[in-house]
C-alpha cells in the first residue's frame, strides 16, 4: 500500500485488529485492502487470509458505497 498511497491520497492507514498483516485505508467512500496473499506468509492458513479480510469488510460495510 506505500507504493500507491500517496497517489491516492491515504492518509490513514490501518492495520488490521483481525490480521496484523493486512493495512486498509477508507477513502470517498472506498476501502483499499493491501493483503499479501497467504502463500507468502508461511504461517498463515488460507482459511485465515480470507476471514481476516472478509472481516475488514463487515466491520466497515456503512462506510463504503457498493455500488460503484
């Protein structure tokens, strides 16, 4: 998310209470999930990687405009 970031003007990145390896930022009313995918954290199970972002999800759905 650094890369991109600052183009996009993220100013407030969080990381995640669920996963500690997954930082999202919310902005006019979009979410941007930086997620590395669990084949390269050795420790992470699939199962996990997924819950961990279907949960940034669910916890800021009112926040962000689905339909665009």
């Amino acid at each position: 998310m650094e890369v991109f970031s600052e183009d996009l003007g993220l100013q407030d990145i969080i990381h995640s209470d669920y996963d500690k390896a997954v930082d999202y930022a919310i902005k006019n009313n979009c979410i941007y999930i930086n997620a590395y995918h669990p084949s390269q954290r050795n420790a992470m199970k699939k199962e996990d990687y997924i819950n961990g972002i279907v949960e940034i999800v669910r916890e800021h759905s009112s926040e962000i405009d689905f339909s665009i």
